[in-house]
C-alpha cells in the first residue's frame, strides 16, 4: 500500500486553493467589465415588462457580450421614462402618447427637466388596442362609454399608455375620467365587488392579453363595452385610430360583442440619447432579423413581423419633431426608410 508524503499532500492543497481562489476572482471581474444595459418597463404581469424579459439574452448576443441587461420594473411608464432620462437606466417603455406628453412638457412631464439627457426613437414593438370591460352581470346597465362617465373605474395603472389612451379618449368624449388605483392581482375582485364598476383591458396586436387580464377572464365573466355610433365618430374626428379586433382572437371565451372596437397606440422601447449609435443599431438589427422568432413565441409580435420597418417609421410619424436615435436612423437609412424632414439625435 503507498503512502502519500504530508508536504507533497499539504502543497497540492495550497495550488488547489490558489487555483479556485483565482477563478472566482477572474469571474466577478468578467462581469465588472460588461457594460449595465438597463431597460425600464412597466411592472411585472404586464406585457412591457415581460416582453423585454424575454429579449434579454438575443440582445447581449447581439451585442457581444459586452453589455449585461437587466429589467427593471416601475409604476408606469412615465416614471421608467424619468428613470432613464435622470441617469437610473439606458432603455425606458414608451410609447407614443408618452413621447407626446414628454415634447410637449405635459401631464406627468409638466415642468420636468431631464437630468442626464432626453429620450430619442429607437424602437418601436408593437402596436396596443385599448377598450372598456365590466363584470357580465352588470352589462345590462353600461351600453356605452358614457355610463361609465364620473363612475369609479380602474383605467390600468395610474401613468400606463393605456391609462393615458382611455384618459384622452374621455377628454375627447367630454366624459368625467374617475381613476380607482388598485393592484393588479385584485382586478377581478374589485369588478365582482362594485369596488370600480369598470375596468380597462388591452390586447397587444389584437391578440395577447395581459398577464393580469388572462386570469381575471379565468375567474370572472366579463363583457367588453364598446363605444356607441355618436362616441366612435368624435373619437375618430380627433384623429385616433380605432382597430377592430376578434373577440375569439383575443378572450378565451364569450366577452359580448363578437367584434371589439379597441382605440390603438404604439409602443416600443427608447433609448437616451447618450447611448452610443452602434448599441441601438446592433439591438434593433438583431431584433428585425429575429422578427419572425420573436412572432412566433410571442403573437403581439405579429405586426412587427408584418412590417418592422414601416413600425419605425409609424412611430417617429406620430412625434416626427423628436430626434431618431443614430442607431435607428442608420438602420432606417439603410433601409431607404429614412424620412427627409426627420432629426437625427446629436447633430445640427
């Protein structure tokens, strides 16, 4: 039997030791040297938050490597707007309306000045149709918009695009906008209750639901109210566009009306302008050549799929007086998308 000298055993310890000592050194050093690519969205449950999510590990792919992205969830938007435009992130949630309200210094962006720098298109994802429900045993007594006009309804988060969509669609209307704050996971509790007396759902290109929404359709029967003859022709008289959505497309079962009439916005995800041009054009060239993937795991995904570039475009002609990001500008360019009367962030 061989007998293994204490010295040669005590010094293999030591390189041993040395050895994993090294490695786990090595490892948190790797990742100091990654770049923090921080998206904010929305909270959790809804579809912002949880589509950026599952783009993370395509995007870092992207980007060689070099940049570790992390999600991160606000209240709403607007405040993952500021977030990034104070420093706290690279990417916010947004959309259209958000980027209106930002231009022109309005709602929760009234006398905001950014602290570090201002948000610039880059991409835009997905287009959402915003419409009313309420709990099926009360359908008898809301037939249009108007009844819900002064009444205590949840509009989603307090901030969100869709709140801020059903907040000018009542504007238009001339309709009293009663907001409730509730939590998400009470939505269909409060609906059974008579705590709000309506509560407003989107779909994500006439299909998805939101996380929050596909299990309040579970344990309720809802009825989606859609607007009157009279309230349709003065909210497309204000310009908004209203899509028309299958109701079987959309709910796992009877809502009502076998054709929802939902008031659409753009939403997409824009970077500040001090991000560098290669990052933003590298992120939106790998998601256009993953279009149909993304389409396929995710069917919001489908419109962009359809026409990613003309969704870019969608979008900077809703706010055509905001710069484009240089990343999304080269790959517009590239694509002869590029429109003449368009900034590109950064120059004279």
């Amino acid at each position: 039997m061989s007998k293994t000298r204490p010295s040669y055993v005590s010094s293999a310890l030591v390189v041993a030791l040395v050895a994993v000592f090294a490695l786990s050194a090595i490892t948190p050093a790797i990742a100091q040297q990654r770049k923090p690519l921080r998206w904010a969205t929305s909270a959790v449950g809804s579809f912002a938050y949880g589509a950026a999510a599952s783009m993370t590990k395509m995007i870092e792919q992207a980007l060689g490597g070099e940049y570790t992205i992390t999600v991160h969830p606000y209240p709403s938007p607007t405040v993952a707007m500021k977030q990034v435009m104070d420093g706290s992130g690279e990417i916010a949630y947004t959309s259209d309306i958000g980027m209106t309200e930002f231009h022109q210094r309005v709602g929760g962006f009234k006398d905001y000045k950014p602290k570090v720098t201002e948000l610039a298109h880059a991409w835009y994802a997905y287009p959402q149709e915003t419409m009313m429900a309420i709990a099926a045993k009360n359908a008898d007594k809301f037939k249009c918009l108007r009844d819900f006009s002064g009444k205590p309804v949840f509009f989603t988060n307090a901030g969100f695009m869709n709140w801020l969509n059903m907040e000018r669609v009542f504007k238009v209307l001339g309709y009293e906008f009663k907001h409730v704050q509730i939590d998400l996971n009470s939505n269909a509790d409060a609906l059974q209750s008579g705590t709000i007396v309506g509560s407003a759902t989107y779909t994500t290109a006439g299909r998805s639901l939101p996380a929050y929404w596909k299990e309040t359709e579970v344990r309720i029967d809802i009825r989606i109210v859609n607007p009157c003859p009279d309230e349709l022709a003065k909210i497309k008289a204000a310009g908004l566009t209203v899509m028309e959505i299958d109701a079987k497309g959309a709910f796992s079962k009877s809502v009502g009306p076998s054709t929802l009439l939902g008031v659409a916005i753009l939403l997409g995800y824009n970077a500040g302008t001090n991000i560098p041009e290669d990052v933003i054009y590298k992120m939106v060239t790998a998601l256009y050549k993953n279009k149909d993937d993304l389409a396929k795991t995710e069917p919001g995904f489908t419109p962009l799929a359809r026409d990613f570039v003309g969704m870019q475009v969608q979008g900077i002609n809703a706010n055509p007086d905001i710069p484009v990001h240089p990343g999304l500008a080269k790959f517009l360019k590239e694509h002869k998308a590029w429109g003449a009367k368009w900034k590109v962030a950064g120059s004279k």
